[in-house]
C-alpha cells in the first residue's frame, strides 16, 4: 500500500497576515513544482484569509489549527468549519496536545470536532500522544490506544481517506528531544493495529500516521524511512523556509 507522504507546518500561535504572506512565498520558491509529496501549512486564523491567496497557483494546501463541533451559532470567539472551507482550507489539526493541555480538550470533545470535520469536508490531523509520566510507567501503548478508540467513535468508514492522524509524544513537542526512529514505529505500528481493528486491514493500510515533535532537516530522514511512519508534523521547523523545505525534501528521498 503506497500512502503519500504529508509534511505539514504547525505555525501555532505564530506569525501576523503579512508575516504569513512572505514565508508562503520563500516556502513556494524552495518547494518548486515536484508533488511526489504533499505539503501543508497551517497558520493561524487571523492569517488564513491571506495565506489562501498565496497559496493559489501553488501546490501549498491549508490546513486550521482548530474548528468548533457546532456548524454555527452563538459560541463567542470560535470558528466554524464552513468558514474554513470558504477560505480553501483542507485539513484541521485537531486534538492537539496544547489544546488538550490548556483548553481542557479531551478524546470525547475532540471526536465531536471530527465528527464536524468530516461532515464539512476538512480533512482531521488527529493528534496523540502521551505525556513523560505515561512513557516512564510504560503505558504508552494503552493510552495511545485510547485515544485512537475514544477519538475516532463513529468515524464513518466511509470517509476513511480523509483521515489522517499525528503521533506526537507530548514530551517530545517543543523540547528538542525526539522519539527514536524506533520508538516512533512502535507507536505508529501499534496505531495502525488498532485502525485495523476498527476499520479492517484495506483502510488501515491506507491512513497516514504522521509524526509529530522535534522533527528538522537532521532527524526526517531517519523518522520518514520507517514503515508506518507517513510524514511530519512540524512546529518550530515550519517557522522558517529553509528548515521545513528541509524536510519536505527528506521525504522526497524517502
Ligand atoms: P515541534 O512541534 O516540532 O516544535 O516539536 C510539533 C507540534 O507541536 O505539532
């Protein structure tokens, strides 16, 4: 089963409009015309409006950070999907270890903005991973495991090429510490089983589990060669052109 790597770039709370418009631009210059794999941006809201233009005439797809389970109404301060989709937005990271960990997020909450992902045609980068305590009492696989089970309830197989999920070992993001090239195909194997369990075998094998924390030019390589292992998520790495086109080109010798 061939699955297409993905790299995309977590800005985070990064980066204002014009900010955004200049590193689209150095990122499609570097980027060139090869689209043996695909790359993605994510800003932040306040820039997708701008980034969509750039974008355009390119082969950078958008991602969001965040969408809201509602389809509208009275929820201060939120976004909703259509609203991402009338910006030409894609994917929607969701779940992420930030957002579980400052905004109280859980596998129960996040599957609701999946579930609205989904019906909206935005593709979900379900983010999991376990936190140091968990790895050192040796429950990584466990929790994982529940993540993937609770988070993806009444995923509609149906939509199953939409899917994409981030293993991301929360003491891994931001730290500079990487999981191994070991230590991510263990987690990343473990995923795909349990995929395979709830979706059978032919889905499973074509869902992209991307990794996620620490990931640059120096470490890609690596992490890209293992076999469950389908891309990158990168956060600090996507702030600048060099170092994140870095990587898309480690997956293009992968
Ligand atoms: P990092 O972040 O690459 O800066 O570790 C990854 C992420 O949080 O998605």
């Amino acid at each position: 089963m061939s699955r297409k790597y993905l790299i995309a770039g977590n800005w985070k709370m990064n980066k204002t409009a014009s900010d955004a418009v200049d590193l689209i631009g150095e990122i499609n210059s570097l980027v060139g015309d090869e689209t043996s794999v695909q790359v993605c941006i994510c800003p932040p809201f306040t820039s997708l409006s701008k980034a969509s233009e750039s974008v355009e005439r390119s082969q950078l797809l958008l991602g969001a950070q965040d969408v809201n389970a509602a389809s509208s109404g009275a929820y201060t301060g939120e976004i909703s999907a259509e609203m991402l989709r009338e910006l030409y937005v894609s994917f929607v990271i969701l779940g992420h270890s930030e957002r579980r960990q400052y905004y109280g997020e859980t596998n129960q909450t996040v599957n609701k903005k999946i579930l609205t992902a989904i019906e909206n045609n935005l593709k979900p980068i379900y983010c999991i991973g376990e936190t140091l305590e968990e790895r050192e009492s040796e429950r990584t696989l466990e929790v994982v495991r529940t993540q993937v089970r609770e988070g993806l309830e009444n995923f509609p197989t149906s939509s199953i090429d939409s899917l994409v999920l981030a293993y991301e070992p929360v003491w891994a993001i931001g730290t500079g510490k990487t999981a191994t090239d070991e230590m991510a195909q263990e987690v990343h194997a473990e995923i795909r089983s349990v995929l395979t369990e709830m979706f059978g075998e032919t889905a499973a094998a074509s869902i992209r589990i991307l990794y996620g924390g620490s990931m640059k030019p120096e470490n890609a390589a690596g992490l890209l060669a293992q076999e469950d292992v389908d891309g990158g998520l990168i956060g600090g790495a996507s702030l600048t052109a060099r170092a994140f086109v870095g990587i898309v080109e480690a997956a293009r010798g992968a």
